[in-house]
C-alpha cells in the first residue's frame, strides 16, 4: 500500500471509529435516560432563555446536536413545544455541541491516557450488569474512550501530511477560494452526519500544517450550515409541524454562515490575532459562531416561528385533530363543573389516539410491516403530552373549592388518564416488539392462534369504546359490565391458553419460540385490557360494589 493510501484509509478509519463513537454515546444516553432527557427539554422551557440552556446542556450530555434535533422535532410534532420554543433550544444544542467539539479537539494530551481507561472501565460495568442504567452507562463509557482514541488515530494518520507538499498546495488553494471551502465542509459535514468529525479533521490538518487559519474559517462555516442539513433531510417526509424546527435551525444558521462569509477576508486577520494556538483558534470561532446565533436569533424566535408557518402551512388535510390537547382552557379552572367537562373531552380524544395506536399494532401484525411499527414512537409521544398536560390542569383544578362530587370525579379521570397512558407503553414498548420479533424471525401462528388473538382484540375494541361511555356518564350499571369483562377476557385468556399448551406448544427450538411469542403477546393483550377496564372501579367503588379483597374468607 502506498502512503498516500494508507493516509486515507486510516483518516477513513479513525473517522468511521469516531462516528462509531458517537452513536454509541447517543445510544446509552437515550436508552438509560432517554425519558429524563425528553422531560427535562419538556419541562425547562418556559421561557426562551431557559430552552436555550436545556439544550445547550441537554445536548453536551448526547454529544449530537443532530440527534438533539431529531428529539425536540418529535416533542413540537406531539405538541408538546412550540416553534419558537423549540427553536430556542435548538440555538442551545448548536452552542452545547460547539463546545463539546472543542473539548473534543483540543484534549490531544487528555486522550492519550484517558481513552484506555474508559474502554476498559466501560467493558466492565457493560459486562458486569444486565440493568438498564448500569449496562448503558458502561455502553457510554465505551463510547467516549472510542472518540477519544479516535482523535489519537486521526491526528497520527495526518502527521505524514505535514511533509507531502503537494497536499499542501491542494489544501492551501482550497482555503484560499472561501466558497469551496464552505461548500466542502458544509457537504462533508452532510456526508458525515457529524460536525464534531469534520471538525477534528480540520483540526489535524491544523496541527499537521497542511492548513492556515485564515483558510480554516471558510470550512469551519460550512461545517456550520453544514450541521443542519441532517435533521433538514431526515423530515422532509414528515408533516409540516415536523419540518419547520429543523428548517428554522438551517435558515437561522446558514443566514449568519453566508454573511459572515461574503466579509472572510476582513473577519480572518482579526480571528489570527486571538493569543491562541491554530487548533484553539478555529475550535474558538466555531463556538463564538454559534454563541453569536444564538444572541442574535434568540429574541427572534417569535418571528422566525411565524415565518416557518407561513412557509409550511398546514392544510386542512394534513391537520391531525388528535395532534394535541384542544380544549384545555385556564379561564374555565374558577367553573370547576366546566373545566372537568373540558377534560373529559380530551380524556375521550386520549382514548382515540389510544386506539388508534393499538390498531397501528395490529395493522402491522398482519400485514407483515415493520415499517408500520415506527408509527407508533410519535403516538406514545402524544399520548405522554396529553397525560402531563391533563394532569397538570387537575393540579391546578384541585386548587379551587370542590365540591366532594366534582373532587371524586376529578380522581377518576387523573387515574384513568394515567392508565391509558401505561396501555401506550405497553403497547408500544411490549407488544410492537413481539410482534417485530415474530416479523424479523419470520414465525407462523396457525388459524386458531390467529383465531383467538382476533377475539381478544375484539374485546379490547369494545372495552375502549364502553369505558368512555362508563367514564362519560358515571353510569353505575355500565362500571359493573366495564368491570364483567375483565373475567370475561380472563375465561378466554385461560381457554386460549390451555387449547395451546395442549396441541400446540409441543417441540423445540422454532416451536418453543414460536409458543413463547404467542403466549408473551396475550399477556400484553390482557395488561392493556385490564388499564382500560379500570375505569368502572371509581364508580362501582363510590356505589360501595366492591370487595375489600378478591381472597375467600376463612371457613366461607
């Protein structure tokens, strides 16, 4: 192999190392702390100020501004933030992952021994516990020893550089044409999905000399604009609400990147002056860059959020009437008897979004689409706002004078929207993946078993449908059937299962796999139907229906 091809192998290698890197840290984090990271970003923007430093804090911990993106995208589709809102805290990812790319770049001497060390401490914690936190927590630590080897790797492979004279007329023409500088780092940035990589690349050819300064800054804008194009591309086919975060990231970036370009020459002169070395220098510009985004566009969030609406409208078509809580109105809290009508129309719409959610389940169940499982994701996401937000309006319902009636009817719709909010996670963190290992493993359930799971989903549909009229009416008489069928989906829970363990849980291997699917989803089946029948115990409990224990007395 000659050098020049070695050169860019182990360049390729050390970047692919890297990206490896990065995904595995963004992979721990949202698997262990996932939910934390969503509420955190959900709960600490109620100003734009305070969007702007969850992100940027949210984001240092990811490690991705991209991803981060990806995130608050899918809490403003649940409508769970605002345009503006969730345009502040992009600013503040984009400032987070400025500054984690310059940690990054300048620990040369940080890496050398800390990489070693979280490799070998991450495979031992990944390897010593099966626990949810501690497993990722040593998947993180792995993560982070991988891209700061990697950034060991890149700088060796680019030391040869420094003596190939060639490359460095190459690479010195391009820094002196700004604008294909800009468009290179702005494409590889693209390529890469990762500012964070192009960066360090740019840093070794820093520390190698191959590049001046001067012509660092025009690749370190387009790695700027760059560095929304992923999430811009990833939504294209999304609805409009989705669309519009990552295009005002883009716009409000690219705006300031293109601006500062056509002013380069002036701008270069002052940034060499900085008392810094040429690695400090560019790594300082690209986190003063996106401080100063976010100065000048964090009092235009406004704006720009009615300029993405006009840009990407909704039509009447692409409105989802179950996209977020609609009659949640503060006023109407001083007229208790009002407000809990309020709620229960959005309770009854909850229970729409519920069942929409659950025949998306079944949908991909037969007709083989694990594709149609991805749907499900943005659903639990809605149905998590609709549950904070009903819930934090009975909190503040609870402050006003209630009479025992109107606080006994309030208890019921908070512990109902709780439990419809449990049948989403069941659903989709329980059941879609059965129903996707059934697809990945390609197994078969007989006539029968398709048989039966159709009749427990029938009683499911129907149980949905009467405990909304339960809960609408507090129907005393419709709580006891809401309730009657629970053992009535039990008895057929129970014949189901003894028909399958009698004549069709026999063998190994496939069959044993194929029996433990079947029986693993019907327990699923009766986890949501038992949160939905929930709904008649209030009732039937304030009508004094209901025994203090299901156990027989002694001498009964």
């Amino acid at each position: 192999m000659s050098p020049g091809t070695a050169v860019i192998v182990n360049l390729l290698g050390g970047i692919a190392l890297l990206l490896w890197g990065v995904r595995m840290v963004r992979t721990g984090v949202m698997r262990a702390w996932g939910d934390r990271l969503r509420n955190f970003i959900e709960h600490r923007v109620g100003n734009r100020v305070s969007a702007f430093l969850a992100g940027g804090l949210a984001t240092a911990i990811l490690g991705s501004g991209t991803a981060m993106t990806l995130i608050v995208t899918g809490l403003a589709s649940a409508g769970a933030l605002n345009t503006a809102l969730g345009l502040a805290v992009l600013l503040g990812a984009d400032v987070g992952s400025a500054i984690v790319s310059a940690v990054f770049a300048s620990g040369s001497s940080f890496a050398l021994w800390a990489s070693p060390i979280l490799l070998f401490v991450g495979y031992v914690v990944h390897s010593w516990s099966n626990e949810l936190r501690p497993h990722n927590t040593g998947r993180v630590l792995i993560g982070l020893g991988l891209m700061l080897l990697s950034l060991t790797l890149i700088r060796q492979a680019a030391a040869p550089l420094s003596e190939a004279t060639l490359f460095h007329q190459v690479l010195a023409a391009v820094g002196r044409e700004p604008v294909l500088a800009f468009l290179i780092g702005a494409a590889l940035t693209w390529l890469f999905h990762s500012s964070l990589a192009v960066i360090l690349l740019v840093a070794s050819f820093l520390v190698s000399g191959s590049l001046e300064v001067g012509g660092a800054l025009a690749f370190i804008l387009g790695i700027n604009f760059g560095g929304g194009l992923p999430a811009f591309t990833a939504t294209l086919a999304e609805p409009p609400a989705a669309r519009r975060l990552p295009l005002a990231n883009l716009l409000c970036r690219g705006l300031l990147a293109v601006l500062a370009l056509a002013v380069i020459e002036r701008l270069a002169p002052l940034v060499e002056r900085l008392p810094l070395g040429p690695v400090e220098t560019a790594v300082a510009f690209h986190a003063g860059f996106n401080i100063l985004v976010g100065l000048v566009f964090l009092p235009l969030t406004g704006p720009v959020a009615r300029l993405m609406a006009r840009l990407l409208p909704e039509s009447p078509g692409d409105r989802d009437r179950l996209e977020r809580p609609r009659y949640l109105d503060p006023r109407a809290a001083v007229t208790p008897a009002v407000a809990l009508a309020n709620v229960l129309l959005e309770t009854v719409r909850m229970t729409e979004l519920l069942e929409r959610m659950f025949d998306t389940a079944l949908d991909a169940l037969r007709s083989g689409s694990i594709e149609a499982l991805r749907q499900l994701k943005p659903m639990d996401e809605r149905l998590n706002t609709y549950q904070t937000r009903l819930q934090a309006y009975l909190a503040e319902l609870a402050q006003q004078q209630l009479t025992p009636e109107e606080s006994r009817r309030a208890l019921e719709m908070t512990l109902y929207v709780s439990n419809l909010e449990h049948a989403g996670d069941v659903i989709q963190l329980n059941l879609a993946d059965r129903i996707e290992a059934k697809l990945r493993e390609a197994i078969s359930f007989t006539a029968d078993e398709i048989a039966s799971l159709d009749n427990l989903c029938r009683i499911i549909h129907d149980n949905l449908k009467l405990a909304t009229a339960v809960l609408s009416s507090g129907d005393v008489e419709g709580a006891k059937r809401l309730i009657s069928q629970k053992d009535a989906f039990r008895e057929l829970q129970n014949e189901v299962l003894d028909k399958h363990f009698s004549i069709g849980a026999r063998g190994k291997g496939e069959a044993l796999r194929r029996s433990a699917l079947y029986v693993d989803m019907i327990r699923d089946l009766n986890r949501i139907n038992a949160l939905i029948v929930s709904a008649g115990y209030p009732i039937a409990d304030a009508a004094g229906l209901l025994r203090g224990s299901r156990l027989r007395q002694d001498g009964a």
